[in-house]
C-alpha cells in the first residue's frame, strides 16, 4: 500500500513538472472548451446573420405586365433587381442572379378580372442565396395577395378578417432547464469522455513507454515493489491527472456558459438553468470518475505495450476513433431510443446517462447497469494492465 | 566465508533460444566475483534471472538464503544492480531520483537523507546531487546509477559493465568503490568484458560464452591452466578454443 502512494506521488510530481503532459491535462481543457462553446455558438449566430442581411439579386421577366407588383417587390429590403440580357435561367445557373421572376402577359389583365393568374420563379437549389431569394420573394407576394385581397373586400363591404379565420400560438411544455439540457445532452457527455481519455493519454504514455524509452523501467523493477503495486500506482496518477481533466473541462464549460449563455444553433440564446439537482450532480460524477477508471486503464495497458512514445502515441490515436463514433453515432439517429443493452457498452452507457441525467429523466436499472458495468469494465482493463506488465517480452523487447 | 549467491542450472530462454544454459556458481561474502564473457555471452540475462526481473526457464537461485522464485520480493530487498543501459526521472534531481528509490526500498525518510549524503560523499556527488538529473553527464549519471542501485545497501552488489564509456577519472572511482564495498564484506558481482579491470580486481572468475559457463576459478589457476600471462589471453584463448571446439569443457 505505501507503496502504491509513493509511485502514486512521484508520477503526479513527474506529470505537474512536465509542460507537455500539463498542457494537455489542465490548459488545453480550460482554454478549448470555451473556445469551443462560444465559438460555435458566435459562427452559428454570424452565419444565419450574414444569411440575413445578405441582399439578393433578381431579375423580372416581362415587368411591363405587372408594373405594381413588380414595384412592390423591389421596395422590399435586401431585394435588388436587375436588368439582364439574355437567357434568365443561364444567368441563374451561373449564380449571376439567385433567382429570375417570370410574369406573364396577361397578369394586370387577370388581376382585374378577379381570376386566378401564376407566376414563375427561377431557382436554383445549388446556391444557398437562390432559396434566400426564393424565400423573401415568396413572403413578398404573399403580402401583395393580401394587399388585393384586402381591396376586394374592402369594395364589397366584408370585414378582412374573414380571411384569418385559424391562428397558431405555441407554447413549450419543456422547460428552459430541460431545453438546456436538450442542447447540452450532445456535448457535455462527449466532452466528458474525451477528457477522460486526452487528460490521462500523456500521464499514461510518459510513465510506461515512456519509462522504458529512458530506461527507468528496469530500475524500477529491481526494487522489492510488486510488479501489482506498481501497476496500481501508476494507474491511480493516470486516473487522477485525467480526472482533474474532465473536472478542469466541466468547471470551464460552466463558466462559460454562465457568462454568455448557450446557443449551439445560433438562433435563440437559450439561458441555460443550470441549478441541476445534488443528486444529479453525484451521479455526473460518479459516472465520470468510472469512466476515467476504465479509460485509464485501458490507455495504460496499451501505452506499456509500446516501447517507446512514439509507439504508443500512434496506437492511442485510432482507439479514439473506437470510442468516439458510436456515441456520435447514437447522436444522430433520429429518435434513438436506447435498450437496456446499450447501457452495457462503455462509453456509451455514459453518454446516454449522462442525458438522462441532463434532461431530469432517472431510469434506476440505467443507472444501475451502467455503473456496475463500468466498474466490471475497469476492472478488467486493470487486470490486464498488470498482466501486460508482467510479461517479459513486453517490459524488454528492443 | 559464506556463499550468499547460489546458481543452480539456470537457464533462460527466449523464443527457444537458450541465452543462459545451465550456469552454476556460487559468489561469496567479502570477495569480488568476475563474471566475464564477450558481447551478448548472455551475462545480462544471467543478471536479470538472478535479480528476479525476468524468470529463468529452468534452475533456480539464492540470494541470502531466498530463493528467486519463492521470495523474490526479499531477493530484490538483499540486492543491488547496476544495470548497463541507465536512466533516470530527467525531471528530477539526483537527490529525488535517490529519494524515491530509498521511499521503493521503505527506507525511513531519515534514514534515507543519511544514506544519500554518505553515498553523495564516497561517489562525490556532492556538486550536482540537487541539479536536476536530465542535465548530467555520463561519469555524473553513472555514479548516480551506482548510489541508486545501493541506496538500501544491499548485501549483494552485481555491477553490469559499469565502466563502459567512462573516462579514466570516472572509471577509478567505480572500481573503488567496488573495492570498498568487499571492505565492507559485501558480495560484489562484477560483469565485463575489460579484462584489465577484472584482472585488477576479482578474486575468482567465471566466463560465460554462449549463455554457458566454461570456467569458474581463481585467475591465477586460469591463467596457470591456460598457460597465459595475463587474464586477457587467458580470456581470448579459451574464447577461442571454445570457436574451435564445440565439445570443450572447462
């Protein structure tokens, strides 16, 4: 045991004293996540604003047919139209124009007739701005129809309001905590395992391979310490430093969005109520420490394995890959409702609690079954660890 | 004196091939034991087998009455290697590389500090022992090898080619302090293949070659059956004699 502290102790020393592993544990989290958070929310935000703003450019063929609405069109904003010579729809293929309106002769004609007349728009589906033209030509003409329609009544005596006869509010049953955790359900719990695995990924490295790379490794093995001891030492520093990690990660996230509010699409800013209860909160990090437990372990059976850095840099790399696509997977199957089973798979697991847990929904066998499974699961991959360990051909191949 | 380590027909293989086949001696108290051969005789893997790092294929040892494959934990408690390829906690000084070795041993904290300053004396460390150990030089990381491998003060001392790529300066201060380890009745171990320091220092020899032990004797006796002058072309001859004849047997 006091053994397992001494290892323990001096691996953490060694990591706080490296700038290398430090960075990855506590600046690259407390630096990439607000930049992350806020950044996507600003570029989301800048996009639909510049989408906005944006002014599109149209082309009327035969305007002398509708002189009125044609003048209704041009005084809506961000509408510019222009003359052009020669094919409509060549022009709105090349993204000369976003979109061409052809009006036919007989349109004041009909309009006066009282009969039903159609008009064509030229789009094209390719160029993002045609459907922005599309869009603000369609709501001007609305308005127009509404306009005529308006008059007609007005000349028969009929009170407008005949015609708006439905109305649609909403109203959302979710509440803004809900709403929030809707929204964070996605990255939270995949921040959380990717920290668990970059925060303890060069801790793991420098203090296996990376000891065999230096040539402690022998040294170490000479002294009277159980090739167990050992093992557990370094993997409770491997655990600690990507604790402090994930922990490092959250605490910024939370900062972050307590100063400017979160909006991953950029459309509303959704005020987070993040006064999530004790109990959940337990339970955040109950499940967060499991998965740094397995993760641990499992980077450091893989980093032994490796001889030096280098080595176990290029087989960490791909197992991220591993990890991180089901979760992203199950993120975007439409209306993914998980079984029991998915709760056994880890990471996984985590994951879909995590969003329980974030939207206030308690499933007890979830909960259940993804903690007893992670704990079987570093267990395992610690288990292995020693094994690794233990094996000549891994501790002195050359 | 008494034999405090005792190889029994040990044997290492790897992938079946036989780095140690059946070596036997003994190396006793108070005495500097040579155990020479050539690059790649297999002395390192005798080493290693014998300090509990790897396990042998077959055979056994003693350190101190404790067997390497029923105590080992004790066996690396009553012994000390220095190994060739040395490496240190680059982050360290020399003095917390020490620190967390003795803490490795469970030496107390006080007894420790005294044990680093009398080694950080006798291998005159005193100048860079706080300076972090990623800094060293060669003589300077050897001699903190040499005070790592003995911090818990071992009874038993093996020194794997502790000299190589030393200056004359550092190499004088590692053969004396193997000197006055078998002062102090230590069993000092030394492997090499530089046949002048053994000859200056060992009381007996054995030569491995080919993971075999093909002789086991004082130097005056080798050099009188070999009929040779110095313990170098004694070495050689049988070396030889051994490339010429597969069946020789010392």
């Amino acid at each position: 045991m006091r053994n397992i502290i001494t290892i323990w102790k001096k691996e953490l020393k060694d990591t706080i004293r490296d700038r290398k592993t430090l960075m990855a544990m506590i600046v690259m989290p407390m630096l990439l996540m607000p930049l992350l958070i806020v950044g996507m929310g600003k570029f989301a935000e800048y996009q639909i604003k510049k989408a906005e703003e944006q002014e599109v450019k149209i082309t009327f063929i035969n305007k002398d047919s509708a002189p009125l609405l044609v003048n209704f069109i041009q005084k809506q904003d961000r509408i510019k139209a222009l003359k052009i010579e020669g094919d409509v729809e060549e022009f709105v293929k090349n993204k000369k124009i976003d979109a061409g309106i052809v009006i036919p002769q007989n349109f004041e004609e009909a309009i006066q007739n009282q009969q039903p007349v159609g008009i064509e728009i030229i789009k094209n589906s390719i160029n993002e701005k045609s459907s922005n033209a599309l869009a603000r030509i369609s709501t001007a003409i609305s308005s127009y129809n509404n306009q005529i329609l308006q008059e007609r009544f007005a000349q028969q005596n009929i009170n407008p309001n005949i015609l708006s006869n439905i109305s649609v509010t909403t109203k959302d049953v979710a509440t803004e905590k809900e709403q929030g955790g809707f929204g964070l359900g996605f990255l939270l719990p995949l921040f959380i395992v990717m920290w668990s695995i970059v925060g303890g990924q060069y801790t793991a490295i420098d203090i296996s391979a990376g000891e065999k790379e230096r040539k402690t490794l022998e040294a170490l093995l000479l002294t009277p310490a159980k090739r167990m001891d050992i093992v557990f030492g370094k993997f409770l520093a491997v655990a600690s430093a990507a604790l402090v990690s994930v922990v490092v990660a959250l605490s910024s996230i939370y900062a972050v969005i307590s100063i400017f509010g979160f909006s991953p699409t950029g459309q509303e800013n959704i005020r987070i109520d993040f006064s999530i209860e004790p109990q959940a909160l337990i339970l955040l990090f109950i499940v967060s420490v499991l998965l740094v437990l397995v993760f641990s372990a499992a980077i450091l059976s893989i980093a032994i394995y490796a001889k030096s850095f280098k080595e176990a840099q290029s087989y960490i790399g791909p197992s991220y890959l591993v990890v991180i696509m089901p979760i992203v997977l199950i993120n975007i199957m439409p209306g993914f409702k998980p079984s029991l089973e998915f709760f056994l798979i880890p990471a996984v697991n985590a994951v879909l609690l995590f969003k329980e847990i974030l939207i206030s929904t308690y499933d007890v066998s979830h909960i259940l079954v993804t903690i007893i499974s992670l704990i079987f699961y570093s267990l395992i991959a610690l288990f292995i660890a020693t094994k690794i360990y233990s094996k000549e051909e891994v501790l002195f191949k050359d | 004196m008494n034999s405090v380590v005792i190889v029994k027909n040990l044997t290492k293989e790897f992938d079946g091939i036989r780095a140690v086949d059946r070596i036997n001696f003994e190396a006793k108290e108070g005495e500097i034991f040579g155990l020479l051969g050539p690059n790649g005789a297999g002395k390192t893997t005798a080493i290693r087998t014998i300090a509990t790092v790897l396990s042998p294929t077959d055979g056994t040892a003693k350190v101190c009455g404790f067997d390497i494959l029923k105590n080992p934990e004790r066996v690396r408690e009553n012994i000390g290697v220095l190994t060739t390829d040395i490496g240190f906690y680059e982050r360290f000084s020399g003095r917390e590389n020490l620190k967390y070795f003795g803490q490795l041993y469970e030496i107390s904290d006080q007894a420790l500090d005294t044990r680093i300053e009398e080694l950080s004396k006798i291998l005159e460390m005193n100048d860079f022992i706080n300076r972090k150990a990623g800094k060293y030089s060669t003589g300077m990381k050897q001699k903190l090898a040499i005070a790592r491998s003995v911090i818990h003060d071992p009874k038993v001392i093996i020194f794997d080619e502790p000299t190589s790529g030393l200056d004359v300066l550092a190499s004088q201060t590692v053969l004396n302090f193997m000197r006055k380890a078998r002062e102090l009745n230590k069993c000092v171990i030394l492997s090499t293949h530089q046949m002048p320091d053994a000859e200056k220092l060992c009381d007996r020899v054995a030569i491995i070659h080919r993971g075999k032990l093909v002789a086991d004797t004082t130097i005056e006796a080798f050099k009188k059956r070999t009929n040779t002058s110095s313990l170098e072309d004694a070495f050689l001859k049988i070396i030889k004699e051994r490339h010429l004849n597969g069946k020789f047997y010392a």
